[in-house]
C-alpha cells in the first residue's frame, strides 16, 4: 500500500551569499520524500547540509532552486502542521513552562480555554506535569529539552522536525528522553504523522528510525537510502544492530570519488576538517593497539574512543589528507607515513607532520611561502582571510585559518601571534637575524 507523501524535496539546492557577495553552494538537487508513518534520520558528515533541509521544510529559509512540498504545495513559510525541536532549546528564560509551550499554539485562531487545555495535555503527556509555573533557568537540561518537545507537539503537527534535539543532554538523559519519545510515537500517544530528524550518531539514528538518508559532499547531496528492517525494541548489542552500524559506516566513508588522489589535491580552500594533533595521534594509537594488522573496523574505532560520528570522521577526514591513514572497507588502515609518525618521537613527529602539511596542504605551503616573500618575513592574517572569503563564508574561513595555525605552529613551520593575528617564521636562519637587525 501507498503512504501519503506529507514532505517531498524535488531537484533542491541552496545556496548562500559569501562576504564577497559570491555564491556558496550548501545542498545540490536533494530528492526526499517522507511517508505517513515513518522516522527518517539525516546522517552525514557536517556541512552537508543536514540542518539546512530542515530548514527549508519549517519555511525559515527558501530553497535556491527546486521545489520543498507539504502536502502537495509549496512552502513558503512556517506551515501549521510543521514544528520544530531544536538542539538548543530554544526557550525564552523571562517564561515559565506553561508559557513557553503554549506559544506552539500562537499561529492558531483558539480562545484562551482551548488554549489551556491543550497546553496542558502537552505538558503531561511529555512529561512535566507539576512543572507548569517553572523557570527554564529551575529546569535540568532533559527538562528543558521536554519544554521545547511539548511546545512542538501542543499544535498537532503532521511532521515533526528535529535537529540534533538529544546532542546537549548527558547520555542517560538523552537515552531516557529518545525512549519516551519512541514510546509515545508507537503508541500513537501524540498526533505527529511522521518524524524527520537530524542526528550526529550512527546508534541513536537506528534506534529510533525506520529509513536512514546519509548525505556527503560541500555541497551535500544524498550518497544513499538505507531502510532499516530491526523490530523494536532495538538492542543496540545484537549481531544485526551491529551489522548495520558497520554497513553505515561502510557508505559514509565509500567515496564516490577520490577524496584526493595521486592526480588531484585538495584547493586553497579546502574545508580543513577540525581536528587538533594529539587527537590525531590518538586515533592512529587505538588502530596500532587494537588490532593486529594496523586495520580497525570504523564502528570498533568510534566504540573505543568514544566517539560519536561527528567526532570521529574529522579525524579520519585528516588523517586520510595527510597521507597517514587510508579507510577501506570500512576499515582504518595506517599508511606507511602514519606507521613513522606513530613510531617517531617528540622532534621527529614535528617534522613528519610539517612535511605532510607542506606536501599536502595547499594553505599550509602557500602561508609559508607568503611568509618568505615578504622582506620582514611577517604577514598579517587579513591577507589569508580575504582570500579564503572568495569561496567561503566569513565564519568557515575564520575556521579553516584556525585549524592550519594549530597544525603549523605543532608542526612548527611558522609562528603565529595571536594578539595582533600576525604570521612570521617560526625558526629564521641566522641570515635573515643578522638582516633584521
């Protein structure tokens, strides 16, 4: 039998202005339809666009090309059947419960009776009854978070939104708070029609959904459609949870094309992933330690150094550029450079990681030799920032500075003053100490 279609994402991309003015393309002709009765969950790496869709379908932002549906007709901003939880709560502090879930009803035409009522069966049925007069200030971070679930539901919607709503709770708080969800959804408790979230974990994502749409690429684009067939209650230690946890990990990391081969390096502007050396070499410990061949599956890697997948692909992202470990088959496997770095000690490991930086990192080189042409041998970071504002945003290119500083100053290719955010060499010969007296 047929499910209605409630959300459909036909030929959507998006795209923002730069600083510049320049266009900066997030999402990429996505195609996605969500059933009637179904939980899908967006996976993929950040910045690819996952929150974005989201939203598009709350009508907080228009598509750039390509059409975003609800029941047949286009969005064009906030929809009476669409809520949205957020990671962040979102609560306004100067409202106590009662007052900040009755605002899910403002965009409906009810008299304060009806208002109340609802309200209230929102606040019990998520479990908060007898908080109604607090403070979000009086309230745990699961309770603050059960507000902003409440707020959602008290207007009925059809779909349901969440972006990373468990990601700010402890881990018991965010087990405790997924399962009451899981079980007011089965037992048809609150009237959502279906439930589209974004999640940073492999684990959470197949406890709760049904379909799994992994997204990959700047810009994102949907690299594949998992359904997952497990009955619940899910028992994340089964062989088959297990399975399927290896075979996501599987699609993340399969490039559809290299990432960067022999033939092609990444740009200028590459989007540096964020991941600081000790990190890095913590992951190449765990591959040395925990296996016999220099291989360790992705999900007994993530397992042991308790990651969540946000977390650990940065690090393979980097490790994969800098020539030091190579992901196969869902594997990590050490490159012959990782083995050296592993085995070197504290100058040696310097020099290695200053020479994959050189060789491998177009930003990295490129400081470097601004640094050498100029007579003082000092350049100001202004001048890497405005070139990296040509391809991206203001607060990517702030980003992307920082992690090359972190790694070049470990590397100690060349120095960085923070106070005055100025470039210089880190060791000048004594050539260039006699010139600059």
């Amino acid at each position: 039998m047929n499910r209605e279609i409630l959300v459909g994402l036909h030929g959507v991309s998006k795209q923002f202005k730069g600083p510049e003015r320049q266009p900066i393309v997030v999402l990429e002709n996505v195609n996605i339809n969500l059933h009637d009765g179904e939980i899908v969950a967006l996976l993929g790496k950040s910045g690819s666009g996952k929150s974005t869709i989201l939203r598009m379908i709350a009508g907080l932002v228009p598509p750039t090309s390509g059409e975003v549906l609800y029941r047949g007709h286009a969005i064009k901003g906030s929809e009476a059947g669409i809520s949205m939880v957020f990671q962040n709560f979102a609560l306004f502090p100067w409202l106590d419960v009662f007052e900040n879930v009755r605002l899910g009803l403002e965009a409906q035409k009810l008299n304060t009776s009806e208002q109340r009522r609802r309200t209230l069966e929102a606040i019990d049925m998520i479990g908060l009854d007898g908080f109604e007069s607090a403070y979000p200030k009086e309230l745990s971070g699961g309770m603050r978070q059960r507000v902003g679930f409440a707020r959602a539901v008290v207007a009925a919607p059809d779909v349901l939104l969440m972006d990373e709503p468990f990601s700010a709770l402890d881990v018991p708080t965010a087990e405790t708070l997924r399962d009451d969800l899981l079980d007011l959804w089965q037992e048809k408790k609150i009237p959502t029609r279906a439930i589209l979230m974004v999640s940073h974990g492999i684990e959470e994502s197949l406890l709760l959904a049904d379909r799994l749409l992994i997204l990959d690429g700047t810009p994102g684009r949907i690299k594949d459609k998992l359904p997952i067939t497990l009955e619940h209650p899910r028992d994340r230690n089964s062989t088959h949870f297990r399975s399927f946890v290896d075979r996501i990990y599987r699609v993340i990391t399969r490039p559809e094309v290299p990432l960067f081969g022999m033939s092609e390096q990444p740009g200028l502007d590459y989007r540096l992933p964020g991941a600081n050396v000790q990190q890095l070499l913590g992951m190449l410990d765990a591959v040395r330690e925990e296996s016999d061949n220099d291989r360790l599956e992705l999900s007994e890697l993530a397992d042991e150094l308790e990651m969540e997948l946000d977390e650990v692909f940065p690090l393979i992202e980097a490790l994969d550029l800098l020539d030091f470990a190579h992901v196969e088959a869902g594997r990590l496997h050490l490159a012959e450079q990782g083995v050296a770095f592993l085995d070197a000690d504290i100058l040696e490991r310097k020099v290695i990681f200053g020479h994959a930086l050189l060789e491998r990192v177009p930003l990295a080189r490129h400081i470097v030799s601004a640094i050498e042409a100029e007579e003082d041998h000092k350049v100001d970071e202004e001048a890497f920032l405005s070139e990296l504002n040509e391809s991206l945003t203001e607060e990517e290119a702030r980003r992307v500075l920082e992690v090359v500083v972190a790694w070049g100053r470990y590397a100690e290719i060349f120095a960085y003053d923070y106070d005055n955010g100025e470039f210089s060499l880190e060791n000048p010969t004594a050539e260039e100490v006699s010139e600059e007296e």
